[in-house]
C-alpha cells in the first residue's frame, strides 16, 4: 500500500497491523539526542524546528553522504530509547514513527488515545533504504552531527506497519505463531 | 628480530575498518541464504532477502551495510616483532582515517555520561594478546550499538551449571527480541571470571560462522541452543519466524571452585570482522 504524507485521519484509520507500506513524501529524522531537546524545548514553551502536526519522524543517525549523493546509509536505530519521548510529541499532533524493535508496554495505549501508527523499516538495511531518499537537508542541531534533524524527501520508502491505531502489536502476534 | 613498520599498521586498520563497513564476509551470507530456505515466515524470508540485497548494494557502491558503523574493537595478537612507535595511536590513526574517507558515522563519544562526540570514532577498544609467532595479527570488528546493549552477563553459581547457562542464554535472546536485528549470532563465555567471561563472549563472535567447538560440552551446547534459540520465534528482525540466530559460538576457560561466569555477547546480522596477519 502507498501512502504520502501529511498523514490524513483517512489514512491513518486503513493501516493495520502488519501492512506493508511505501511512504512518499517529507519525513523528519531524529533520535536520542535531539528527542531529548525538542522536548526541553516543548517544556519551555519555545518553537520547533519542525512542524510535528500530522508528521512521520523516523528514528535514525545517518552515515555522511558522499559528495554526489543525497544521503548515506540510514537504517533505523533501536525504538524503545525513544519512548519517555513520544508523548509530549503525540499531543503536538505527531502521526507517525519509523524504527526498530519492540516498545514499552504502555505505548500501544498512547498510539491508540493519540491516533499515531508506529512503522518499522528493516534495521541493518541501511544501504539498500538510502535508495528511497531522494534528497536530505539539515534542519536543526547541527553539531549533533549524524543525530541532527534533517528533512528527508522519501519515495516509496518501505515499512512494516507495527502498531496500528487499534492497539494491534505485529510482533507479538507474528512471534506467537512461530513459537514452538 | 623483525621491525613493523608503522604505516603499515595504520594503512592495515584502515582498510580493514573500510572492508568490514562495507563487506560482509562470505560464508555469513552464506549462512543467510542458507536459512532463507527454511525460514517458516514470509515476511521473514522477505526480510532474508532484504538483508542479501542490502549486502550486494553495500559492497559495489562501497556504502556502509548499516548506518551504525559501530564503535571499533581491535583485537591485538603480537608475536616477536620490534615496535618502536606507539601501537595503540597508530590503531587509532588507521580509524579516524578509514572513519573520515569511508564517510563512516562517528559513534564513539568522549565520556559516557557528557556523551560529547570525539569527531573521528577514535579511541578504538584495543585488546592485546602476546602470541609465540613471528608476526602480528589484527582483526577489526566495528560493533553496533543494538546488539551490544542486548548483551548481559550473570555470575552463576556453580549448582545452575550447564541448564542454567543455557537458560540465561535463552532469557538474554528473548529480551532481545528484534533490538539486537536478528538473525544474530550469539556468543557465549563461560567460566574465567568476571571480565574474562566477556571477553570470551567477543572471542566467540570472532570465529568461523560455520565452525564448531573442539571441546565436546561447548559443542553440545552451541547444538541445542542454536535449535533452542530458534524455537522461540522471534525470527528475522523480530519480525516472528524460524531464524532468530545463525549461530552460536561457546567459549570457555577454566574458571574458580565457587564460580560459574557466564557472557552473552549477541552479533546483528551485519557481523562485521576481517582480519591481517603483518
Ligand atoms: S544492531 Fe547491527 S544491524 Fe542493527 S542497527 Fe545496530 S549495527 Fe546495524
């Protein structure tokens, strides 16, 4: 399934747990350094650098591009680190989540209460990911270096729709059936 | 005696650090189109195929198989041979070399509780090992972090023994989870003592994936667990399946009257490790 981004109420409702989607469009990255200043930020009361409102961040430190090309490998890091972050983003309106790995227990409810869908891109992918970034700009926090936020314009970027907007977990239901 | 040159060394580091971002060695993709076969999973199988794709990218663009190019760990094997420079800079230099022209991430930061960048992925960790050969051996293994967090160690007591080791590997697999990008191979130090465990673990990881251990209990234990593991399901990226691991390597060393030191040092699928002999 495809599906641009703004995230649409429309399009959020239709992905269900265990879809594969190709994401085209803006997305922003950022991971453990600046989650933790955009939320000092929210809780002094100053702007964003970016617009959260229906937005997808996804969770990765790229590798510096080579000079003829947009971006290096960028393959999602570890999603859990980010968890004592999310809410705060949740309530600014933030749609969507791009990473790796299982989240804490109480994410699922804040998903749901929010309307917020979290993907996750094949970790260690990172070379074969970079074809769908068609261009990369850095935004905010420069001298986090590869943990900056950068603006990435994605076309059909794949991910595994992992938590749904219904408190659907893909990975405990796919684990328990290969479980012996 | 033998003098070793200097640049050699740095110029060694360096384009073993390049080779390892950007090559997986060929018996691990081996191994992983093995299991892609019998993977019960589609999306799983999918997943296999995703990771061999990502490897044939990485190795003709020559771009990093995964965007964390880990934090460099060195091990050292010195036989006779003159050093008269320091060995450990010229290491370090071979790293902020292959980091800078490779464009690798830097991911190794000053102190662990300011968590300031160092700006060119040095120091390496560095462990050293006098051998009776006349050369030097250096093998580079830049680690992610995701695996590297998943790792654990537990000091057993003697009367847990072996199905206690194997359950201690079991629990550390499956908090795991899909944190560590499996298929992972799992390496395991028992005995020794507390930090000799570990460094057992990291050996483990360093040998051949397709090998198996000369001493018959670690033997039996890497077989049952390798099916074990496997058993749990959490498959190719945590995704659910039949391939969690696709290996596990068991290490020992004799070890205190009172202990049983056990390490699990899990490795992502991107196992990166090349070596040199100098
Ligand atoms: S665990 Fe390995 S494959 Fe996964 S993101 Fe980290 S280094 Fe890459």
């Amino acid at each position: 399934m495809k599906i641009l981004t703004p995230l649409t109420q429309d399009q959020l409702k239709s992905l269900k747990a265990g879809d594969l989607v190709y994401i085209t469009g803006t997305i922003y990255t950022a991971r453990d350094a600046a989650h933790k200043k955009m939320v000092d930020m929210i809780n002094n009361n100053q702007p964003l650098p970016i617009p959260i409102k229906d937005s997808i961040i996804y969770y990765v430190g790229p590798t510096p591009a080579k000079p003829n090309e947009p971006i290096g490998s960028c393959g999602p890091t570890t999603s859990y680190r980010m968890d004592p972050f999310l809410e705060p983003l949740l309530k600014l309106g933030l749609r969507g989540s791009i990473g790796k790995g299982a989240r804490s227990e109480n994410i699922k409810e804040l998903l749901n209460k929010y309307n917020s869908v979290y993907f996750q891109a094949i970790g260690g992918t990172a070379a074969y990911l970079s074809k769908f970034v068609k261009s990369s700009k850095l935004i905010a926090f420069p001298e986090l270096q590869s943990e900056a936020i950068r603006e990435l314009t994605v076309e059909d970027f794949p991910v595994f729709v992992t938590y749904d907007i219904y408190g659907n977990d893909l990975i405990k239901d796919e684990i328990n059936k290969y479980k012996k | 005696m033998r003098k070793l040159e200097k640049m050699k060394v740095i110029e060694s580091v360096k384009r073993l650090c390049l080779d390892a971002n950007f090559t997986l060695n060929g018996n691990i993709l081996k191994k992983i189109s093995s299991f892609k076969h019998t993977e019960e999973s589609p999306i799983g199988k999918k997943i296999l195929s995703q990771i061999e794709e990502n490897s044939s990218i990485a190795n003709t663009e020559k771009k990093p198989l995964c965007q964390d190019t880990g934090l460099v760990v060195v091990f050292l094997e010195m036989g006779k041979v003159i050093v008269d420079f320091d060995i450990y800079d010229a290491i370090n230099e071979g790293v902020r070399r292959a980091y800078k022209e490779g464009y690798l991430r830097n991911s190794t930061l000053k102190h662990p509780l300011n968590r300031e960048n160092t700006g060119d992925n040095t120091p390496a960790v560095v462990h050293t090992k006098l051998i009776n050969a006349d050369h030097i051996k250096i093998t580079v293994a830049p680690k992610g972090g995701g695996s590297e967090n998943m790792s654990r160690l537990k000091m057993l007591t003697p009367a847990e023994g072996y199905q206690g080791v194997k359950d201690f590997v079991l629990e550390t697999v499956t908090i795991a989870e899909g944190k560590t990008c499996p298929p992972i191979i799992v390496g395991v130090g028992i005995g020794g003592n507390f930090e000799k465990s570990a460094i057992l673990a990291k050996e483990a990881l360093m040998r051949d994936i397709d090998d198996s251990s000369n001493d018959e209990i670690a033997k039996k234990l890497e077989k049952e667990l390798l099916t074990e593991i496997n058993n749990i399901g959490i498959g190719p990226m945590g995704f659910g399946g039949s391939t969690t691991a696709l290996a596990v390597k068991v290490n020992t060393y004799p070890c205190h009257i009172a202990a049983l030191p056990v390490a699990v040092n899990l490795q992502c699928h991107s196992a990166r490790h090349k070596s040199v002999i100098l």
